[in-house]
C-alpha cells in the first residue's frame, strides 16, 4: 500500500466498480519514489478544489496495476513514473507518464474531466 | 493576511535549514514550496557523505528536516501557487492561491535548481516513454535494454553505474573528451564492461514512432553523424536555477542565479538567498545547509537592526 492520504484503489473489484459507475475519477499509479511523490502531494492538494472526481492512486507492482492501468493501450507505451490515468464515464479522457506539475494536472482536469 | 517575520521560498535542504534555525530563534517563520519538500535531495537514491547520518536515503534525510523545523513551529506548504508577490517593499507580501495572503520582514529564497533538459523538441515527445531525468524511478522498465546515457559529471557516470544493474548495455553520450567527473566516478565507469562510451558529441535528436529508439548526435570535430539505437535515455546535464519567477530581477546574474555577499544578501533589502539558486562554484547538500544557516542567521540581524 502507497503511503499516501489519497484513497488507494487496491482491488480489480473496485477498479471496476469504479469504472462502471461511469463516475469522473483519476488514478496515479507509481511508488513512493521521487517523480511520484510530487504528483501524489499535487492530488491531495487539489482534491477539495475538485469535489466532483474522485482522486485516486494504485500501487504499481501490485496485481491490480498490472491488470488495470498498466494493461490500457494508452499506457501502452509509458516507460516513467506515475502513470497518471483520468476516466470519464468509463473512458479513458487524458494519460501521462512521469512527474507532472500541479498546473499541468489541473489543466487535464478542467479541459478533460468537466 | 497572516504576518510572518521571515518567509523562506523552497523547502529543500537550504530552506530547511534556515527554517529550522529561524523557528528556534523564535522567529514566526513559513516556507513556501511550488513542489513538495525535500527538493532535489529527493531525486538522490543515497546520500553516502552528509555527515553525521551514515548512509541515508534523499527522501529521509528531507523528511527529517522538515520534521526538525516543524518541531520548532514553523510553518510548511507545499505545492503552493504564488500568483502575485512584492519583493521590494519594507514588507514583503505573497498571494498564494487557496492559502491566503502571507507577509513578512525578511525573505529568503532558496528555490534550488531543477534538471537541465537538451531543449530539443524530441526531447519532450519522449518524456515518460524512453527519455527520463530519473534512474532510481525508472531504471528497471529498461531491465534487458540498451539505454543511454548523456552527460559527463558524477550524476551521469555514477547512475550509468547504477543503470547497469538492468540495462543490457549502457553508451555514455557525452560532449567532450574528457569527463568533469571525480576520478573515482570515471574508473569505475570505464571499468563496467556494459558501458561503452561516444564522446565529443553534439546530440541533435531522438528517433521513434511512439517509443523511443535512437539518440542521433554528431561529433563535434569531423561532423559524423551517430545514431545509437537505444530504447530508454537518461539525461544527465546538470541543473539550472528555479529563478523563473523573479525573471528580470536586479539580483539575478546572466545564468540566472542569485548574486549574493557573503552573508546570503542580495541588493534588495530584506531578501536574501540560500542554496543552489545562488551564484556560487560548489552544489552539495553540505554547503545548502551551510547557506541556510547563515541566509537565517543574517535575515534575524537585519530584522533585529531594522524593525
């Protein structure tokens, strides 16, 4: 499990569930490594900002990364961490690979997810 | 708006350490951070030669002294959006997005630096799928791979080093004949038999569809054009200073680093610096810590001298 204070998606179940809801939501799925930390520390800061999508992250190694995020065509060829997945009504809207910036994220959310 | 006597912008290991002896000073003290904190000590794998801690790994030697300066009482945010400041006045304001306005006597900018890229526009199309400024992130997906990697100081031959524990191959890309690494760094480099080495080069391009698969560069004496055919690439080039914000301040040198005297002062009264944003030959996370101090201790005589 991340230590992080973002909801871990930590299940396939859940992954899914989310997915079918067909609610907004955004998944950064990494370690606790250096390009990872700022971005997880960017999406608990812009969490309250954003009520209406759910922020999430997912360990990397883990067994539902490898099913999930890490199995999507637009991951396909991702070779940086985070990967950083946004979904909008079961779709796949916006992916990244490698740190991003508080203002790069909240370009995606205001351009991809509203 | 919420008073301060000084406010520190960067929460690495200089304004950290001016945090840490400001809060003890009883000084009202905020550190102000546009990322998260610890700064570029975080890219660091292991700091082996900060004294005192034995071999630590960058991310817990940033949480300890972020954890040492709010023990003292001061005040941390991270990921903060200054949209407006004033520098100049007597007192010295920030507007920070979703935080409020901040104000102080005194301010100490220790920004730090941020990896150099090549500024070449392949260079941003591979970001995340082959380029990478980060070996201990994301040096195992190349596990079996041919990598390179461009640059020639410590970082670049000691994570070479580092990256031959997944890559296939690993080829130095470096522009001139010789490296500005330590000795040491250089020998242990030249004696992994999974490196290999391309100097005096120019490098001019990436290749590839959507992955990576070539750095193209050219010798610099006879022009011969290069293509190494590499699936991951990992730039080295050192840094430049995070100084972006205060473009066209008097204070700034032609780099854009901070010219300070001896006591950390800039020409602006009040605003001092700390760290790798300052003009100066050595960057360590020693001589940041030793800046902090003396940018803490020089920011709380002018405050005492003039309020």
């Amino acid at each position: 499990m991340l230590r992080t204070n973002l909801p871990h998606l930590e299940s396939i179940d859940d992954f899914k569930t989310m997915l079918e809801s067909g609610k907004k939501f955004a998944v950064v799925c990494g370690r606790m490594g250096p390009m990872c930390i700022p971005v997880y520390d960017a999406m608990e800061n812009l969490q309250p900002k954003y009520e209406d999508i759910k922020l999430m992250d997912m360990n990397f190694d883990g067994p539902t990364a490898a099913k999930t995020i890490r199995a999507l065509p637009e991951t396909r060829n991702f070779n940086g961490l985070p990967f950083t997945v946004y979904f909008n009504e079961g779709k796949v809207v916006a992916a990244t690979s490698s740190i991003q910036t508080k203002a790069q994220i909240k370009e995606i959310l205001n351009s991809k997810m509203q | 708006m919420e008073n301060f006597d000084v406010i520190v912008l960067g929460a690495g290991a200089a304004g950290l350490t001016a945090g840490i002896y400001l809060s003890r000073s009883r000084m009202k003290t905020l550190i102000l951070d546009t990322g998260v904190v610890g700064g570029q000590i975080n890219l660091t794998h292991k700091v082996a030669n900060y004294p005192g801690t034995g071999e630590i790994s960058g991310r817990d030697l940033a949480l300890n002294m972020k954890d040492q300066a709010r023990e003292f009482g001061c005040k941390i945010i991270s990921q903060a959006d200054i949209i407006k400041m004033d520098l100049n006045s007597d007192i010295k304001t920030f507007e920070v997005d979703d935080e409020g306005i901040f104000s102080s006597k005194a301010v100490i900018i220790a920004t730090g630096g941020k990896p150099r890229e090549l500024g070449l526009e392949s260079e941003k199309k591979f970001k995340g799928t082959g380029i990478s400024w980060c070996a201990t992130c994301d040096g195992d997906f190349f596990t079996g791979k041919d990598i390179a990697v461009i640059g020639g100081g410590n970082s670049a031959l000691e994570e070479a080093v580092e990256l031959t524990k997944y890559a296939n191959h690993v080829t130095i890309i470096h522009e001139f004949d010789h490296f500005q690494a330590y000795p040491w760094a250089v020998e242990e480099a030249r004696n992994n038999n999974k490196i290999s080495f391309l100097m005096e080069q120019t490098v001019t391009g990436f290749t590839g569809d959507e992955k990576l698969s070539g750095v193209r560069s050219t010798h610099k004496i006879t022009g011969e054009e290069t293509v190494t055919p590499v699936e991951g690439t990992f730039i080295f080039i050192g840094y430049i200073p995070n100084t972006e914000a205060f473009h066209g301040a008097s204070f700034l040198n032609d780099r854009g680093e901070i010219i300070t005297d001896e006591s950390m002062s800039t020409n602006v009264p009040g605003l001092f610096a700390a760290g790798d944003v300052r003009q100066k030959r050595y960057r360590q996370i020693t001589t940041a810590v030793s800046d902090g101090t003396i940018a803490a201790l020089s920011s709380i005589n002018y405050i005492h001298s003039k309020h």
